[in-house]
C-alpha cells in the first residue's frame, strides 16, 4: 500500500516538540522565595521558568506579593517603654540575581496572567516595583534598535491579567501613590488607562477609593486620560460617593 505523497511528506516533516516539565516547589523553596533567600537558588540546577507552586506563580511572583523577609525589631516609645513591630526586610539582591539568571521572569505570567509587577503593584512594594522597572530597562537599553515599540518596560507596564488590569489598576485600587508615580514615569503617551472587565479605569478606582493625591497624580501625568467607569458612572460619580461615604 501507497501513501499519499502529500500525506507521506507532512508526516515526515513532523517534530516532536519538547515541552518543558513543570516542577513544583516544596516547603523550602517556597519560604526562601518569599524570605529573598538566594542560597537555595543558587545551588537550583533547573530553570527558574519552570519552578511554580499550584497557581503558577513564580519565585519573583511570591518574593512580589510578601516583599520580602518578616523581622521583629524592638522600637523605642514613650519614655523607656519599647514595642515589638514586624517590618519586612526587602532583598534587593535577591530580585537583581533572578533576573540576571533567568529574565523572562518579568514578563511570565501566572495563572491569572498577572505578572510580578501586578503583585508588587497590588501589594505596595514601591522598591520592588521600581527594581523590576530597573531590570527591565536594563533591555531595552543593550539593544536600542528594537525601538520604542519593542520595549520590555513598556510592554510590562501594559500587561493585563484576566480580567484586563494593568499594574495601574492594582496601585489606583489599593491607594498605593509610590507605585503609581513610578508606573506613570514609564506609560508612554499614546497609551490609555483603559477599563478592565468589570468597566472600571485606574481613575475611576483611585476616585472611587476617596484616593485624591492618586486622581491629581493620573489627571497631571497621564495625556490620554479614560473617566469612564461601570453602568454608566464615571469618576466624578465615583469621587461624589466617596466623598459622601467618608463623613
């Protein structure tokens, strides 16, 4: 029997492709990668691309949202009397060598297709946020040619995630005016801080929050400037209710 030479030729030009396996982090990993603990990476022999916990978050996701290792320090108050408080221990090394090491770090997404700029963004970290930037710049500037265009900071910066927030959605959110003065730095002028999925704008939702240095900060820097929001509001009826809510 004959095969179709069309046939034959498709089947002989066919590639197995190789698929890289996922590997799941243990206990450990998982508490150095929250800690900024860089000795158990180092000594890491497989991709970090490939290293997640079940959501799909990678080192630089988890080190994005916990900012780093928790530390008890003992602060002086009225007279001789002191008080234990917890502050975080942010590792600037840590973030530096996983991108050094492994850069489409910045840009993978997890689950939720948000990237580790969306966690440091919703969670405040400012001096992750600002590293990240940093890192991703350092790109853009070894290869000029690629063009304005091509840039991975702005291309960071633009990211949604499923339901179509940007890093500005998360800082407008959760009034986080560090985060967004370093974001509006990077947004070029063409670009519009849209609506996500449920209608809302950054705008919108720093109004909504009663976050007015935010709303100065976005009217201010940001050319193309969205003032919509859901069912027909927009963020002046936002900036209304808030106002309202808050006496």
């Amino acid at each position: 029997m004959q095969l179709n030479p069309s046939i034959s030729s498709s089947i002989s030009s066919e590639r197995p492709v190789q698929v890289e396996a996922i590997t799941y982090m243990d206990r450990d990993l998982f508490k150095a990668a929250a800690d900024g603990d860089v000795e158990l990476f180092n000594k890491y022999q497989g991709g970090l691309h490939c290293l997640v916990d079940g959501s799909q978050n990678t080192v630089l996701h988890i080190h994005s949202r916990t900012g780093g290792r928790k530390v008890v320090k003992n602060v002086k108050t009225f007279l001789c009397f002191q008080k234990r408080v917890f502050k975080t221990e942010f590792n600037i090394n840590f973030v530096e060598q996983l991108v050094d090491k492994c850069p489409s770090l910045l840009l993978q997404p997890n689950a939720n297709r948000e990237i580790p700029l969306h966690i440091a963004a919703r969670h405040g970290h400012s001096d992750i946020v600002k590293l990240l930037i940093e890192r991703a710049n350092v790109g853009q500037h070894e290869d000029p040619e690629r063009g304005l265009e091509a840039s991975r900071t702005r291309q960071m910066v633009r990211m949604r995630d499923k339901e179509e927030n940007t890093a500005f959605h998360e800082a407008a959110r959760y009034g986080h005016l560090d985060v967004l003065r370093l974001l509006v730095k990077e947004v070029d002028p063409d670009f519009a801080l849209s609506a996500n999925t449920s209608g809302e704008t950054p705008l919108y939702l720093a109004a909504k929050g009663g976050y007015h240095d935010l709303v100065a900060e976005i009217l201010n820097n940001c050319k193309s400037t969205v003032y919509g929001g859901p069912n027909g509001k927009t963020a002046l009826h936002a900036a209304v209710r808030a106002g309202d809510e808050s006496k």
